[in-house]
C-alpha cells in the first residue's frame, strides 16, 4: 500500500539536510581556517625569532656581516630541515653550474673522477681535446694535489669542486701513476662530457648512457642509427653508475624503444597519479637487455622498469639504488634556486621502487675490490657485459635472429664475484647535442652520483 507524504514533511526533511550540509560545511571550513590560522602563527612565529636573532647580531657582533653569505646559510639551513635527503638550495653560482650540468657541460680539466679508497681522486676517464688530456694526465692516475692543497687533508669533494673553475683560469694539479708522482699547470676550458658511447660487439649494438641530460636523447639516437646501420641484430643498454637525470629526456628515449602506452607516472602529496609521459605507436623490435648495479638510480631506474615493464627487455647486474622520487627545479628571483622531491615515480607495472630498487632477472655479483678497478676493464672483460650478450643472444635467436656462437663471449665461471665492467676498448662517442634548455621548472630523478666530471 502506498503511504501519501505531505509537503510539510517534506520541507521539513529539506530543511533538515541543508541545516546538516551547512553544519558539516562549517565544521570542515573552521578545521581549514584553523589549520591555516596554526600554520600562519607558527610562521609568523619562525619569522619573529629570526628577526630577533637578526637584530641582536647587528647590534652586538664585533665583526663584519656578509647579508648574501647568511641568506643563503640560513636558505641551506631552511631546506636541510625539511628532512628531504635529496633537496637542495642553491646559491647563483651553484644554480648557474647546475644548469650547465643539464646541458652536460663543466668547466674544468677534461676528466672524470670518483673518490678512491685512498682517500684521494682517482681518473677513471679523459675525455678526447680535454686540457688533461694534453697535459699527460690518464685514467686510473690518482689525483693527489690541487694547487698545492693535499687531496687527502681538504677531502675528496673539496678537491673536485677546486679543479673547476672559470675558463681560461690556471690550476695546478699533481698526479701520481704507479709510484711516479707528477705535478702540471693546467688552463681550465668548457668542455661538453659525452653523455653516451657506443660499440658494435660482432652484431650486439652496446650503447652505454651516463645520464641523462639535455644532450642525451640525440647522442643516443645517434648511437641507435650508426649501431643499426652496422647491422646490429640485438641492443645493451648499460646504466651502471648512472645516476638518473632530466625525466622527459628519458621518456623521449623511452618513446623510441617501446610500443604505445604510459611511459611515466607520478603519484603527488595529494595522493593523485598523474600521467606523465606516454609512448607512441612506433618501437624498437631488436632483442634488449639492460645492465645495471647498485648505483643506477632514480630516472636511470626508470629506464629499465620501462623496458622491463614493456616487456622489452631483461635485466642484468646487481640490485639498483632505489630512488624512486622526482625532484622539481625551480629558480628564485634573485638567480638563486631551489629542488625539492614532489612525487614518487610510478613505472607501468605500477610497482614503485623508492627505497627497495629493482632487482636484476640475471644476478651478477661483484667484490668490492673488483668494483673499484672497474673503470679499467674492457667489454671484452666484462662479465655483466658477457652476461648481457648471452642472455640478448638468446632472445635473438628466439626470434631467428644471429648466431651467438659469432656475438657471445663465454661467461662461464664469472657470473658471481667477478669485476665489473666499464669502459671498452673502442668505444665511440656520440657527437654532442645542443641545447640551451634553462634548469628552471625542470623535472629531475637524480640520485647520489659515484663519479664527476672534473
């Protein structure tokens, strides 16, 4: 039977929900007025007390203050109690150098370093027309000295930070190789690092990425042409030791290797994921696999989980870092900047890999002893590199693809506990790409680096 309502009940219950909307509404605008009005007095407190500090110092200290140098302590001081590990701010001059890091170019002498168990810098590079390069000095020397400071008494990062330094300026460098110590003057030049080299190895195209800056995606597309023009059946990559970069110039590489869909997803403080980058219709149909190692990090982790996610290729080495974050680079009015992480990086799998890295589908461990003396072997010697032919040959001739017998070195015996490698033996570098992107607004996943370009 149906029940009959009046109109008075029924004004009545309208009443009712909008006086129950109106209260909630309220409620949940005093909680945000209140939240703000919270942060606002605490604000407004933080601001007093540095005034208050400010004004004490100005009237009491016996020296002389340099206003730039405590504005930009107390800006380092500001980010470093965020208790976000990898943000940072930077002073102009620290702004204008990181700029030049993401068109890949430093000023300095022409090397590649990283600290050494020494306790001093040690050469695992000299890049071609580089001032060291003329001045004698060549990989696996041991920097000892810069001018005439002891590496091992100033330390390692304070060292390298005096090796560069304006073009045309002089520094004087002392070198030890074997038990031979050497001291020259070098001029300190601009000089655009390669950021990939190349090698055909019998018919597996090996294309080694050091980073990813605004010069990438051109020098590895390069490298892609000349790899396939000499008949390559089959693609290595190699991100061992890099330590991410620009996440557009990853994805635009990405979008070269793998078939249509997402790319890159970034989940922000609110929550929400956003779609980032997405792949078109064209790909790479070569076999692939990618080597990495414990210090393949953040946009270079990326890269492999795409590939892997796509199910375009294996991975091969040790575990990655696993810095699954993105930092945004925003520069300040006065030239000053500032990074900060604003979302975890999200691969297609939908797996993060922030604080846990990715584990390798083939497992090739090494000594620590091996691993410093890296820089020093051959692709020929390499047994992540033998690996990764052997397994990329394999899915060659999966796909009626070429004989390994003609492509793949044997690794038997090597798969735990041999040196990693580094550097082949004719290796070709890509030709420089321009760019003249700025640094600002720029998307970054960077990670700890383990070498410097000096």
């Amino acid at each position: 039977m149906n029940k009959k309502v009046s109109v008075g009940v029924l004004i009545s219950l309208l009443a009712m929900v909008c006086a129950l909307t109106f209260t909630i509404t309220m409620v949940l605008s005093i909680g945000l007025f209140d939240n703000k009005m919270n942060s606002t007095k605490s604000r407004e407190a933080m601001y007093s007390k540095i005034s208050e500090v400010d004004t004490y110092v100005r009237d009491n200290y016996v020296g002389e203050l340099a206003d730039q140098s405590l504005m930009d302590a107390m800006l380092k001081g500001y980010v470093s109690g965020m208790g976000d590990k990898y943000a940072r701010y930077y002073t102009v001059e620290e702004w204008n150098s990181i700029e030049s890091t993401f068109n890949g170019a430093v000023t300095g002498i022409g090397v590649a370093g990283k600290a050494d168990t020494s306790g001093y810098i040690r050469v695992t590079k000299v890049y071609d027309g580089s001032p060291a390069k003329e001045a004698g000095i060549e990989k696996n020397d041991l920097i000892i000295a810069v001018d005439g400071q002891d590496v091992l008494a100033m330390g390692v990062t304070k060292a390298m930070a005096l090796i560069q330094g304006d073009p045309g300026s002089k520094v004087k460098v002392d070198f030890q190789r074997d038990s031979v110590k050497n001291s020259v003057e070098i001029i300190r030049k601009s000089i655009t690092v390669p950021s990939v080299e190349y090698q055909n190895l019998d018919g597996v195209g090996y294309i080694r990425i050091f980073e990813f800056n605004n010069t990438t995606a051109s020098q590895f597309d390069y490298a892609l042409n000349q790899l396939k023009s000499a008949g390559a059946r089959s693609l290595i990559f190699d991100v061992r030791d890099n330590s991410g970069g620009l996440t557009k110039v990853t994805a635009e590489i990405l979008d070269t290797l793998v078939p249509e869909g997402t790319i890159l997803s970034a989940e922000y403080k609110s929550g929400e994921q956003k779609t980032l980058y997405t792949s078109g219709k064209s790909e790479e149909t070569l076999p692939m696999t990618v080597i990495v190692n414990e210090n393949t990090a953040s946009a270079a982790e990326m890269f492999a989980a795409v590939l892997r996610d796509f199910g375009k290729a294996k991975l091969v080495g040790t575990g990655t870092y696993g810095k699954g974050v993105m930092q945004e680079y925003k520069q300040l009015s006065d030239g000053s900047g500032i990074d900060i992480t604003v979302a975890y990086l999200v691969p297609p799998s939908g797996e993060k890999f922030n604080e846990t890295g990715l584990k390798p589908d083939y497992k090739v461990t090494l000594s620590t002893q091996q691993q410093q003396q890296a820089h020093m072997l051959t692709v020929e010697t390499d047994p992540q590199i033998k690996k990764a032919i052997e397994v990329v040959s394999a899915g060659n001739n999966a796909q009626g693809g070429a004989n390994s017998s003609s492509s793949a070195p044997s690794s038997e015996g090597q798969e735990e506990g041999q040196p990693e490698g580094g550097e082949g033996e004719g290796e070709s570098s890509a030709p420089e790409g321009e760019s003249s992107d700025s640094g600002e607004g720029q998307e970054a996943a960077c990670g700890p680096r383990s070498w410097y370009a000096l």
